[in-house]
C-alpha cells in the first residue's frame, strides 16, 4: 500500500534526523553569535591552529539567547557572545564560568583598559571582543549643520520630523533619553524614569519607526536623515554612501562591550578557552576591525589597521581613553522591570 | 447561476493577486545585482549560486522540512483522531477549552515551558525536541478543522459499515477517511506551513549547533544585515521545495484514500 | 435512529466495541501528546506567575499575586484592547475576504480544487519574517506601491502606508488569510450540493439560498477560520515591530518584553494566564453563537 511506504519513508527520515540531532563529538565546542560577527572561515582556522572543530549557533538578539541559557542552563553550549549587562546577569545567576587566565595567554593583546572594565574589572567570567558608542548616524547633505546634541533626535527641528529613527532596543532607548537630561544610564530612580519617559513619548511623535536593524539602509535610501546608531552599523551605512557621518553628543554616549561567556554547563571548557585566546590573536581582533568595521579591545589587531581606512571610517580610530570617557552599561537588577515597563508605555502611547 | 460565478471567479483571482503581489517583489529582489532593497542595479543570479554554495544553509533549509513532514504526519494522525473521537460525543467545555489552548498560549510561553520543561528531565535537545513541540500547536490546528467537516457528518454510513461486518479499521480506511479526507488535507496543509515558517519555539527547543538549525532562525539571525537578495533567494527555494514536496505527497495521498 | 436499538451481540458485526470506548481510544493519543507536552511545561512557568522576579531574573519564591495587580495597570489594560480591536478588524477583514475565495475554489472542477488550495498556501511556504519585509518594500514612502499611485496620478505626495496601524492590519490579514480560506474550504465541501439544489427548486432565489441554506452550515468553517485569524493575531509580535516600525505595542510584544527583556518570567506568565482566561471565555462565547445561529438555520429550512 503506497501509503504505508510513505509513512515508512517518513518514519527513515525521522529516524536519520534523530540520530543527526544528538551527541557531539568530544573536543568539539559550539559557539553563539550574531550572524556575520565572526570571521566566515574562523572554522577552518581556528580547527588548523589547535584541531577543535566548532559548530555555530546563531542568535538575533541578546535577550533571546540569554532566554535560552537562563531556561535551559546553557547546556550544550561552549562559548557564549552577549553585551556586557547580559553577561553581569549571568554572572549574577551563576551561570557564567571563570574564565582561567592562565590558558589565555593572548589576554596581553588587550588594551589596559579592556582589563579594568567596569562590570567585570579583572575579566573574572567574560572577555571583551568588541566595543564602541552609541551615537547619531545622519545624512550630511541632508541635514542642515552638524546634530551634536541628542535633543537634536528627541526635539528635531521641523524639516527632519518623521524622518528619524530611534534604536529599539529597551538600554539603549532609554539610554538616549537619560543622557538628554543628564542622567546616568544605569539610572534606577523611578521619578527620572519617569521623566525620561515622558520626554520620549513627546519624541515619538517626530519618529519615523524604532529600528535596530536596517536603520543605516534607510539613511541610504534618504527615507530617513537622521537616526540613532551604534558606530558600527553607522559605518555599513559609510561604506554605501560617504555623506553619512557619524557624531557623538556632546552630552555623552554609552560605552557598549559585546563580551564573549563561557556557560558554567559547558562540558568542553578547555577547548572553550583555547578558542578565546585564538580570538584574540591579532588576525582575529584585524579582521573583526575591517570586516564587520567594530572596534576590538585588542591593541594587537588595531595597531594593525591602515590608516586610509580608519579616515574612511572616523569612529574606528576614536581612542579607548575616550571611550572611557561614555558610561558602562550595567545590569539594571530590580530596576529592569522598570525600563521594561517604561518602553511599554512608550511603544503603546498613541 | 452565471452571473455570481464570474463575480466569485474575479474575486478568486484578485485574492491571489493580493496573495502573490510580496511573493513577485520577494523573488524579483532575489535576482537583483546589488545587496539593498532599495534600488534594483540590475539582474543577477549570483545570489543563488552563493546560496548552493553554503552548506549551512542548504541543511537548515532540510531539516526545516523534515521537521515539517514529521510534525505535520504525526499531528495530522493525532488531530484526526482526536476530531473523530471528540465529536461523538457531548459538547464538554473543558475538552474544547484543552483543544483550543496550543493556539491561544503565547508561542514564547510554549516555548519557555518546552525547554524549561525538556532541562528538568534531562531531556537531550535536537531535530527531536523541536518536532516533539511542533506538533502540540499543530494538532489543535489539524483537529479544528477536521471538526468542522465532522459537523454534519452521517455517522450511520459508518455504523451501516461495521453492521455489514467491517472492522473498525476497514471502516475507517474505506468509509470515514475518504468523507472526511478535504478536511484531513486542509489540516495537514495548514500544520505544514505553521511548522515551516515557526521561529520562537524551534530557536528555544532546538539543540545547539548547526545540526538541529531549521531556516526560519537562521533567517531571524541573517537579518541583522537587512534582507539581502541571498535571503530572498532561500526563501523562494524552500517555497518551491515545499510545493513540489506537497504535490508528491498529495499524489500518494490520493493513493491512500482510492486504495490504488 | 439506529443508536437506540443497536443489539451487540448481532451476528456478523464488524466490531462490539461501545461507542464510548471508541472515542476514548480515539482521543487518547492526542489528548496525551497535550498533556505531556502542553499542560504539564505550561504547569510549571504558570506556578511562577504566583511568585517575584528575583533581582537579576530568576525567581524568588514570595508567594503573593503582585504580578496579578500589577497586570490590571492602565498601560496593560491599554495594550490588551488594542490588540483586540486590531485582531478584530484583521478578522473582520480576512474572512470578508476569504469566503467568497473559498466558495470559488469549491465550485470549481473537482481535480482542480487542490490544485488551486496549494496554490494558496505555497507563498506562506516561504518565510514570514521575509514577507513582512516585502511588505515594507511594498508599502514604504518611496515602495512600490507608492510609486505606482503617483505613476498613475492618483496622488501627489506618498501616502502614510507603513509604520501604523494600516499596515499591521493588512500584515495580519496577507499572513492569515489563506488560514480562512482552509478552514471555511473544509466546512464548504461537506455541505450536499442537492441541498442547494433543492432550495432553488422550491424557488429561493440565489441569495436567499445563500443566506438561509449555504451561509448556516458553513459557519462552523467560518468560526473556525476567525479564530484562527483572531488567535494567531493577538499573540503576534513580528508584524507590529516591523510593520508597525515598533509603534505599535500589542500583547504579544507585551508577553516576550516580559520573558525576554525584562526576565521577569513571573510577570509573562501572569499576562499569559490572563490572556489565555479572556481568549478561552470570548471561544465558548463565540461557540455558542455559532450554534445558536446554526440551530436557527435549520429550524428554517426545517
């Protein structure tokens, strides 16, 4: 009966992707990123220069990888690559492991800085792999003058209104707003919060969309003129179009490190530090810097960079005493639900 | 009644027109030379040999659809099954309440609990783990709809069957089936595409590596670069795959339920 | 009726199973494929929602119902009837126009209808996320569709079609639609096309056939569809952030901020609780509606 053979087929293909789905080989670790942040052959290197195969795993966002490993304990995971509040709440929940300098012998390569980082000074359960500022990305020959100030995205002058965008994401909206006004970014005082939240949903009405992730292709396009941006996204939008500046205000920026963890459930740990030391060798850190146009915290791979390209691309070159200078995102604690519930009652404000 | 059909055929046709209209800008981005949506630089079909080209994507594509076939084989046996045995009897609310749930749960809550749920057991994480949760939406979906061809359904032709000294099986394969195959299709078709298109669930019970990830988040991962004309190329394969996969399978469905 | 008199120990009867025992045995798998997989995990994050969000987004385990206090605040009251109207109109809108879409498709020559059924399903073969960006590309100031008008003449400057209400409600309605037409298809086709026949024997006309004949049985179908629709809706968060450029907050935003930005699994699972209460009464309210309208059908042509 041809039904039953389909149903046996069925019952092969199952059974093949069973058996494909379980159990990894040992001396293999998994590892997971952002799509694109990594170097497309690290594989390949990174299997020539120690035998460790890898498998990667993609993730979108922080907070969805962060779900993961919070409800499953970050089992079957090797080495995780979050932002820096993320990984201080791993830390927190116990889920981050220690990191053993001893086995990460290219630690030298980083900038004194990168060592003495706010949330984790010493790099006890993470190690920075990239870092840069939040700031204002625009078209130059669009916008009249220079938007220096981030009331220049909260209160625009009439010729940009709806054509602005702003970041998304719940830190870094929030973020825009308490510097406006002075505050610190880690800012838990419900009455602040309430005013910066009040002050954003005046905001909204001059926004085109919250976007954090294709707000540089609509500085492209000209569908927006001004938006909010990290500095390496802004430089994608650089490369398409040389009119596209980017600057930070004068009231400040964010320091924002994206950190790579090692799961306290990784059964693989000594591969795990193996891989972040061949990270932060210096053609790693190189690359990062002039594929995915980041700045890495490693003085190695930076000293490295031509000097054509870090004019073509200004906030690469910015200096880490002066990205010092921005506030270090912290985990909010208590105060989370608050930010959260803010940015609701942004997002629903009519 | 010549009048209403052409109306109704019109109105068909705009449907599709409606339908198809992203569909057409989908697959005419996938062939454009540059990268960005938002100017067509001429056509290309580099992006298709690139995409041939990746193997993690081409296996992300394959186990999306074998998640999808098991899942919507397992849930449509299921859905129907449970559609044949709930409509027999007396309405009960409790029985409708649990029927309705995998839909009205919020996907992030279903795949929270999953994970959570599969970690206290210790339970190890693959292609399985995401079938295993594709098919608690997907029988809800394929039990709904058989209900609704059960509605009026004439169960004395079944009874008349077994009377006549069919077992419950012949009955079923021979008599019920058959009346109610449109419905068990219609089900099946829909579970395949919810489970083809699934993201939160599949993201939280998948295990990790490349092995267990399906398309949709490798697509939700990709477009951190905005929608590249690769993307658009994977989409308008797997679309096509699925078709043809569906074709075949609804010509040795037709077997089944003929006995050919 | 042959259920009253049915004696069992009839010779020559295929089965003496009792009907009671059949729909059991019908019901099992599925029934404990939902428990293992549905209402047992379920179990265990809605017992959170009774507890707090532990400082850094675990759990403390404070017994108390905060999170159910906290859910009535106007902001979550604000969200929840948005993304009803929303849902509803979306609703509205793709049934209007998946019936008569349906009916087409059942009226058509036998060995086509699955032709044209997959032809409905095959662009949701593709990928939701990359649809609802060709439908950014479609909708946007300077999209195709904009273009095309002022092509045309129709209007002088673009018209506001993306990042708003608009456009999550037509997201919505392209994503479910062919949802709609399955389910209204599937309750179509059962219906005896003599009962259509005799009514315009007895000299109903066309729409009087349709109204008091057609349209009663095949609402089930129809109830079954906007529920999809409905359903599928309110719990979506891809297509308010996208097409609603993230202006929009309805609940499923609301219900994955409170799991995955704010890690606070106590407070999500809370909302889902209530959620799940009010979508569970508003399904037995529209059941019974379908039945009493379909029990009114019947007396009609009674």
């Amino acid at each position: 009966m041809t039904g039953m053979r389909m149903f046996a087929a069925v019952a092969a293909v199952a059974t093949v992707a069973l058996s494909a789905g379980t159990g990894l080989a040992a001396g293999k670790i998994v590892i997971s990123n952002w799509d694109g942040y990594m170097p497309a052959d690290m594989a390949e290197r990174f299997k020539a220069a120690t035998g460790i195969d890898m498998e990667v795993s993609l993730h979108a966002t922080n907070e969805e990888i962060m779900g993961k490993v919070v409800a499953g304990g970050g089992k079957g995971y090797d080495v995780l690559f979050v932002s820096s509040p993320f990984a201080e709440a791993l830390h927190q929940l116990g889920l981050a492991a220690a990191i053993d300098h001893a086995q990460i012998p290219n630690l030298a390569n980083l900038y004194p800085e990168a060592n003495e980082l706010e949330y984790d000074p010493g790099n006890t359960f993470q190690v920075p792999y990239a870092w840069g500022t939040t700031g204002l990305c625009y078209r130059s020959d669009l916008v009249e003058g220079t938007p220096d100030s981030w009331a220049s995205l909260l209160s625009p002058p009439d010729a940009l209104k709806g054509k602005i965008t702003m970041l998304a994401t719940d830190r870094w909206l929030m973020a825009a707003g308490m510097l406006n006004r002075g505050y610190s970014v880690n800012e838990t005082d419900q009455a602040k919060i309430d005013e910066v939240k009040a002050d954003l949903i005046a905001a909204k009405k001059s926004l085109l969309a919250y976007d954090d992730t294709t707000f540089y292709s609509k500085l492209v396009s000209g569908e927006a003129v001004l938006v909010h941006a990290w500095d390496g996204w802004c430089n994608y939008g650089i490369a398409e179009n040389d009119k596209i500046k980017y600057v930070i205000p004068k009231e400040g920026t964010d320091l924002w490190v994206d950190t790579m963890v090692i799961p306290e459930a990784s059964e693989n740990k000594a591969e795990a530090h193996a891989f972040i030391n061949f990270v932060l060798g210096q053609e790693t850190g190189q690359w990062v810097a002039e594929n995915i146009m980041y700045k890495v915290p490693n003085k190695a791979a930076m000293d490295g960079l031509d000097a054509g390209y870090l004019a073509s691309f200004p906030n690469i070159a910015i200096p880490p005493a002066d990205l010092l200078k921005g506030e270090q995102l912290r985990d909010l604690g208590a105060a989370q639900k608050a930010y959260t519930k803010a940015v609701s009652e942004i997002t629903a404000s009519q | 009644m010549p009048d209403a059909s052409r109306w109704l055929r019109a109105h068909l046709w705009l449907v599709y027109a409606f339908l198809y209209l992203p569909i057409l800008v989908l697959m005419g981005l996938s062939f454009n030379r540059g990268g960005m949506p938002t100017a067509w630089t001429g056509f290309s079909t580099a992006w298709y040999g690139k995409l041939i080209a990746s193997p993690q994507i081409v296996s992300s594509a394959v186990n999306t659809l074998i998640v999808a076939a098991v899942s919507t084989a397992i849930a449509t046996a299921l859905g129907t099954l449970l559609a044949l045995g709930v409509e027999r009897r007396r309405q009960s609310n409790a029985l409708d309440a649990l029927l309705f749930a995998p839909m009205i749960i919020p996907d992030i809550v279903l795949a929270i609990s999953l994970l959570s749920f599969y970690t206290l057991l210790g339970f190890s994480l693959g292609l399985h783990s995401i079938i295993l949760s594709h098919v608690v939406f997907n029988i809800a979906f394929v039990c709904a709809i058989v209900r609704t061809r059960l509605k009026h359904f004439d169960y004395s032709v079944v009874e008349a069957s077994i009377d006549l000294g069919a077992s419950e099986f012949t009955t079923f394969r021979r008599v019920t089936l058959p009346m109610i195959w449109p419905g068990v299709l219609a089900g099946a078709m829909l579970a395949f595409t919810l489970s083809v298109d699934e993201f939160i669930i599949a993201f939280f019970t998948a295990g990790p590596g490349e092995s267990s990830t399906t398309l949709p988040m490798r697509i939700y991962a990709m477009i951190r670069f905005g929608v590249t004309p690769e993307i658009n190329a994977m989409a308008t394969i797997v679309m096509l795959f699925s078709f043809t996969l569906v074709l075949a399978s609804q010509r040795i469905g037709k077997g089944v339920v003929t006995g050919s | 009726m042959l259920r009253g008199v049915r004696d069992f120990r009839r010779a020559g009867r295929g089965s003496n199973m009792t009907p009671r025992l059949r729909s059991w045995l019908l019901m099992l798998p599925g029934i404990g494929w939902l428990t293992v997989f549905m209402i047992v995990p379920c179990l265990i994050v809605f017992f959170y929602s009774f507890f707090e969000r532990g400082v850094y987004g675990g759990i403390d385990y404070i017994f108390g119902f905060q999170n159910f206090e906290r859910a009535g605040e106007p902001v979550y009251r604000t969200i929840f009837l948005l993304s009803a109207r929303i849902a509803l109109e979306a609703t509205v809108i793709a049934v209007l126009l998946a019936y008569p879409a349906a009916y087409a498709i059942s009226r058509a020559p036998k060995e086509r209808q699955t032709r044209y059924l997959l032809l409905v399903m095959l662009p949701f073969w593709s990928n939701y996320l990359i649809r609802t960006y060709a439908w950014i590309v479609l909708l946007n100031r300077a999209g195709l569709i904009n273009r095309g008008l002022a092509g045309m003449g129709v209007i002088d400057e673009p018209l506001p079609i993306l990042y708003n209400e608009f456009a999550v409600v037509t997201g919505l309605v392209y994503n479910y639609l062919p949802f709609v037409i399955l389910a209204i298809y599937a309750s179509i086709q059962r219906m005896d096309p003599a009962l259509r026949e005799a009514s315009e024997d007895l000299g109903a006309s066309g729409w009087t056939t349709f109204r008091r004949v057609t349209l009663p049985m095949t609402l089930p179908g129809v109830a079954a569809g906007a529920v999809f629709v409905f359903v599928l809706s309110i719990g979506n968060f891809i297509t308010p952030d996208l097409l609603g450029g993230g202006r929009l907050q309805m609940v499923g935003n609301l219900i994955y901020d409170q799991f995955l930005s704010a890690r606070d699994w106590p407070f999500g699972a809370a909302l889902s609780l209530i959620l799940i209460l009010i979508m569970t009464l508003l399904l037995f309210a529209q059941a019974m509606a379908v039945n009493r309208a379909r029990g009114e059908g019947r007396r009609a042509d009674a």
